[in-house]
C-alpha cells in the first residue's frame, strides 16, 4: 500500500520546508473534492479566485487562503497523525470555512476573528467524528465544516458584530421562482455553475476550471462530477425546483460530490457501482430540496450537509457492490 | 431456536413461488406492528383498502402495495440476507411510504416515481441503521421509514412537480381546538382510530382490523395495542391535547407500537414489564405532543418518530426486567 | 483507585439511613458541576432557595427538591449500580428538571405529574445515553435533562393542562436589546448571575454562594467557574450579544461548565489543558450564541446543550494534552 499511496505530483509533501508546506495546502484544497492531488489544488484555488474577483468579492477568496493556512497550522499544534496533514486532510473543512464565512458574513474584524476559530475547529471536529463514525466504518467528510459553520452563521444573527448580510432571512416558506424560458447556453452554465458552487462559488468559468483540476488528478473524479451536476440539473427542472436556485447551481454541488464519492472513491468502478453512484445522485436531490426546507426557518445555507446525508445512506448498508469493495476504500478508512 | 423460528403460518414463504412471494409481502405488511404472520398482514392490509376506499382515498391502498413490493424487491435485487427477506423485514417501511405520500402529496406521476424511489431507499437506509445501531444493541425498528419520508416530504414543498395540498402549512404554533362534549361511542372511535393511524388511517373500523389482526397472530400483542391506544387517550383528554387531533387518533399510534415493542417483544411478559410498557406508554404520549410543536415550523407530520425515539429511551438503558430478557429479544436483535 | 474514591465528606454516603440518603441528594446536586462533594451540594441548594425566594419563584427551589428526591429514588428502584447512587449521579439531572420545570411553566397540578414523570426519566435515559456514547469514551453530562426537558417544555405548548407562561414565544428572530451603558457592578453582577444560571437561577447571590461551594471542594473548579463566566460575559459584550440575554448571565452558564468540565474533570491541569479549556469557553460563546437561534422558532430554551455539545468537541478527539489524561477521566469514565 504505501507505495501507492506514494503520490508523486509533489514529492516534497512530507519535507518540512515551505515546498512542503505549500504542497500540503494545495492537497488540502484538492481533498474538498477527495483528490490527494496538488495541481488539482491549485487549479480549484485558482477557479475560487477567478470566480470571487469577477463576482466583486474577492474577501471570498482570501477567506479561502487564511481557512486553510489556519486549519492545516491547526494539525500540527494539535500534534495529529502527521500523514494525514501530508495528505491534505486537515486542510479541507477551513478552506470551505473561509468560502463560506465572507460570503454570508460581513466582513468586520470580528468576523475574521471567528472565522479563523471556526476553521481551526473544523480540525479537531474532524477528528472528532471520525472516532465517532469509526465503528460503522464511514467517515466525517466535510461534514466538520457544516458543523461549525452552521453554528457560527447561527450566532452571527444574535451578535451585533458579526452582521450577516448574505443570509437569506428566516422564513418558513422558501421563496419561489418558476424557471422561465432558458436556451442551451443557460443549461451549459447552470450545470458548470453546480460543479462552482462545491466552493460556494456562482461562476460557470469556475466550473470549467473545477472540472479541468479534477481530470488533472483522475478523469473518473471529472466524468462522475460532470454527471452529477448533470443529472441533479434535470432533475431539478423535471420536478420544478426553484429557478433562481436551479440558475445559481444550488441544486448541482452536493450530487457532484456524493458522484464523486460513490463512483470513485469508496467503491471500484464497475456497472453495478456506476448504477449505485446513479441512485445516489437522484437521492442527494430530493435530499438537497428537503433540506432547503429545514433550514429555512433558522435563515442558514444546506453548505454541503445534503451531500454528507446521502452519501453515509449510501454507504452505512456496506454493500459489497464488486468482488471486493475499492481497495482505496478501506485504505481510506483507515487513514481519514 | 429454529424450530420456533419456523413459521408455519405461511410454510411456503421461502419458496422461490408467486404464493412465497405473497407471504413474504403480507409478512411485511404485518411487521409493522412486529407480526411476523401473513394472516395478520392480509388482516391489516384490507383493512388498509377499507379505510382508504372508505376516506376516498384510494390512492393510500395502492400506494401500500407499490411501497411493500418495491422495498421487499429492493431487498432481494441487492443481494441483503435472505432470511430477513423471508420474515417480511425487507417490505414494512415500504408499505408506510406508500400510505405516507398519497395521504400528504398529489398523485401525479412524478409523486409515484418519488414514492418509489423512496420506498426502494428506505431498505438500505434500515441495513445501514441497524449497523449504526447494532453497538447499543437497539434497532431502527420504523424509522428507516419517519427518515426518508420526512426528507421526501420536506422536498415536495421546494419542488413544484409534487404538490402538497395535505400538509398542514409551516407555522410556529399548532391549531388548537379543545375536544367539546363528546359520548362514550366518540371515545369508543376515538380509541380504534388511534391504531388504524398505524397505517395513517382514519377509519375505527380499520382499528378494528387491526386489532383482529394481531389478536391472529398474538393475543398478547392485541391487548397491548388496545391498552396503548386507551392510555394515550386518557391522558390526552386529561392534559387537554387538541381536540381534533385527538379525535382523528393522532395521540394513539406512537403508543400503540410503544406497548406492543415493550410489553411483548423486547421484554418477556411479567408484572415489572407491564410496569415498564406502562411508563412507556406515557412518555410517548409526552414525546408525541413535544414533537408535535418540533415538526410544525416545517409543516411535516410527525410520522412515528416518537414511537421510535420514546421506546429507544426504554431499550438503551439495557435494563433486565426478568431474570433473563426475553429470549426472543436478543433472537430479533441478530435477526433485524 | 478506591482510596482515592473513598470521599471522606460524608462517611455515611453508603449506608442504608436517612444521613446516607442526605447524603446521596446532596452529592447529586453538586454533580451538576461535576462535585461529589454533599457540602457543595449544601451550598448550592441554598444558593437555590435564596434566588427562587428572593425572585418570588419559590416553587423552583421546591421543584428542585422534588427532581433531585424522585430522580434518585428512580435510580435505587431500578436497581442500577449502587455505586453511582452513592456518588450523587443518579441525582443532578434530576434536580435540573426540577429547576426548569417552574421556571417555564405554570404550577398546575398536571405540571407536577409532568414534572415527577420527566426527572425519573432522566435517570434510565442517562444510562442509555452513557451506553450510546460508550465506545466513544464521553458521557452524556447534562444532556439527559437536555433532552427530557426539550420533550415536556415542546409538549406543554400542546397541552391546556400545562401551561407555559414563561417560555418565550416561538419566533423565527430573537428580540434583540443593545446593552445601554453599565457600571462595574452591572458587570460584577452579570459575570456571577452567569454562575448562578447553571441551575436557572438569576440572582447573583446565588452566583456568589455557588462559586463557595465550588472552593469548598475543588478550588480549582471555583476559578475556572469564574473564568468561564467572565470570559464569556467579555466575548458577549465585545461582540455584541443581546443586553438583556447578557444582564441575565445567559451566556455565562454554560461556558461555566464547559470551563469546570475541560479544566479540571477531564483534563489534567496543566499549561495546554488550560489552553484547550480557553479555547473551550471560547467556541461555547459561540455554540451558546448559534443555538440561543435554533431554538428561537419552537419557543423553548437552550438549557446547557451548548455546554454538552461544545464539550464534546473537545473530547471527541481524544487528545493528549499531558504526558497522560487526567487519572480521574478515564476513572470518571468507567463510572459514569
């Protein structure tokens, strides 16, 4: 095993140099999307800051940097099992802290200062609830993040110095739009825009570029993401999904990472896999439109809890879909 | 133990036969309330077709159908162990989809489609509950079901391709009516109703089905469902719940299941186990109305959920009420 | 480790007479934070009676009695292991129910039965709740009189026979009052009503005669009771929480515990633990803050969940703070 696990794209990922260092950010960039991959990284960096400066908030962006500087600092303080920050893994819960902090938060100091707790809590959260998921053999995934950023966005209502301009206000009816009348062109950035959003980000260019980051590590990882986002998008307009969502990809970022997950990562491509990544799709969905529901009253954001729902329904049964079930899978495991 | 496993109810139900697959449907629909019996399950099931014929509501009963064989299908296309299949576990959470969607949703095509992707989901949802729950040694018993229903339900309010005209409307406090005057025969009703609503009907002569039914399969079993349902109306009635909640028996079915899984299937009959399904009783009646309030800023039914989170509070103490616990305890455990 | 155990404050802990059954009370309401101590638990019910007296709410100080008295008594009828009853563990839920129940709801006769009903709960949901949460080597703390509450404070929203005058209304945003200007005696009072709160009580008397109790077991959990408070009562103001939230030491009760819990319970002290105990108090302003808004729409209280689920975040990851945990914590462990 460990000389697959050897990953070569950076071989200075484990040297304690700023080489070293910036490898491992990069990765932990890459791991939101399940790639050990620091081109990957860098290219999803470069998609969140393409789409944050174009969409005129580039504290989105730098929010990102100081979230996965602090988190992945955080697991070395804490003194965590050094292979898992050589992989990225202490990295991707506080970059997704540091998307979503300044795009529904105003940004004052205090709100950095919280955003920089939050993401150094993401590390031990994850910790946490992988001893908690250990025994049923599934593991935390961003699911760190939804945590801590569910209770931060929720506090920032009741602090006077943490305004959250960008949440949608409590209400127990979502605001409905029908879609109206689209083209092709519309179709094409709406399902680019699902793939943006696994960042929080409303930009089909940072899609495209999400998508060229992913091939660079493993095609499979892009085809399934590029399914997902697809298949999520019909759906959607099938069953008459709000259309302002639909044309944010709000609908897309979850099914693009439980396609991901299922497809690639904890079970071997096969036909009956690639049926079983199909199903779990179509049940992020309905999960993703419930889940809007849910927290409308409370005025927070699903962030990716639809995806991390779906994704443990799917994974909890151990069904052993192949002769034996991805050999990275339980590799997997083990390490995360 | 297998020769008391051995059914004989049913001696075709592991034949590879359409009169093997019957059984294992009726079994399923019998489970419900923990009968592994198809005499039971035909019993509830035409008392399911009279109550929704009755209601006018027919759509209930075929749903039923399409929800128990396309979760007891599910079991077998996926390979889970065939013994489970054979004793109907496979087919209860399907057959209360299918009465959940037509008594909330609009039939239209997409609603079916829903409902059975639901009912084919919530067969790998109970495989992968049961493994989360296996430690503590408690089981999902019906909240494969409450889960997934509850996510469909909440979508079906963000999506406009399924329309919810049934669902009682977000609020942030319930409709309160006092019950009025009332006669003995009201109570008489009020107290069937209380079991049909097992199965979401409002029908006392379903209640009287089913009560038929179990007193088929096990007398013991009968008793409790009556007792559950009578207690949680007194205490209904002497709290002052709403009336017309009370009146259509939505205070009885959580107590129902309650008594029946304490009192004669987790526990061997005596004095301290009567004792024990009493108490039971009586904080599912509490927890019933606590999540009441809980579910209404969503505008979702509570479903059976606080049968399962009450009697869940019973089992996970692990209490010996006996000398030893009921054999048939430990037995239903490796088995579900 | 049974020298260590033997607690010297009250030889007749263990004996069948009425000193011993005092004794046992006492301990149990010191367990409330975390001290096997009857002298503390001495204190603490005075400090108890003075504030209900002194707010005109005698009823709380006689609910206290009554929780503590039936919750434990529950523990001895179910006969679970003696040595927690000897400990005051089967008690300090129990004395918490009886606080909440007057605070929030009026004093009928059906209240009472409610009230009787719910304590005794929260001694067998203890159990089950340590059983759940075994394998992850945490403990349920408060969190069964969490859980229990929340159920009977939901359920008199929907029972004539109790009524809730002292719940706030359900509403989707928090009332919201700046804090005006304030002396250094405002703050010395919030800061100890911010102790006094942990068993509801808003008098800062009360805050005084805790943190004595506190001293006169552990001097160590006294500082840190007070550290907890005062830090959060900085974060509140700093941050701009609700004046009259803050005025009334809301924010401060559950940083308290969480302060006593990660310092001196769990944790050896130490430079890091008390570090980790900072940070600790830090992340429980905030999860106090989010969840003060999760419960806004259904009109009830937080009670201590934020120091439950706040705590557990800094368990759950099992960290090794010192050369070994603190010796009681694994001990604290195996007997809780």
């Amino acid at each position: 095993m460990k000389q697959s696990n050897a990953r070569t794209e950076c071989p200075a990922a484990q040297a304690e140099t700023p080489v070293g260092l910036l490898c491992r950010l990069l990765r932990g960039t890459g791991q939101v999307m399940f790639q050990n991959n620091a081109w990957c990284g860098l290219l999803f960096l470069i998609g969140i800051f393409w789409g944050a400066y174009q969409g005129g908030t580039p504290a989105v962006a730098w929010g990102a940097v100081v979230g996965l500087v602090v988190s992945t600092c955080t697991g070395r303080l804490l003194e965590l099992p050094s292979n898992e920050g050589d992989e990225g893994l202490w990295g991707f819960n506080g970059v997704l802290v540091g998307c979503a902090f300044p795009t529904f938060l105003g940004s004052t100091g205090w709100m950095w200062l919280a955003l920089v707790l939050c993401a150094a809590l993401t590390t031990w959260v994850r910790t946490g609830l992988n001893n908690v998921m250990a025994p049923w053999k599934i593991n935390s995934m961003t699911f760190p993040f939804v945590l801590c950023t569910w209770l931060f966005l929720l506090a920032a209502r009741a602090l006077h110095g943490i305004p959250a301009p960008n949440l949608s206000a409590p209400a127990l009816t979502e605001t409905f739009s029908t879609a109206g009348l689209f083209s092709f062109a519309d179709l094409l950035a709406w399902w680019l825009k699902g793939v943006a959003q696994v960042f929080l980000i409303d930009s089909w260019v940072t899609g495209l570029l999400f998508l060229v980051g992913l091939a660079v590590s493993n095609w499979r990882a892009a085809l399934w993401a590029a399914i997902g986002s697809a298949l999520a998008l019909c759906m959607a307009l099938l069953f008459g999904a709000s259309g302002s969502a639909v044309a944010h990809g709000l609908y897309g970022f979850s099914p693009v990472l439980t396609a991901i997950a299922l497809a690639t990562v904890f079970y071997r491509p096969s036909l009956r896999s690639a049926v079983w990544a199909l199903l779990g799709i179509a049940v992020t969905f309905f999960v993703q439109a419930g889940m809007n529901m849910l927290v409308a009253p409370f005025g927070i954001a699903t962030l990716t809890a639809p995806f991390c729902l779906a994704t443990w329904l799917f994974l909890l049964p151990l069904l052993r879909l192949d002769d034996n079930r991805h050999p990275d899978h339980t590799d997997w495991h083990n390490k995360h």
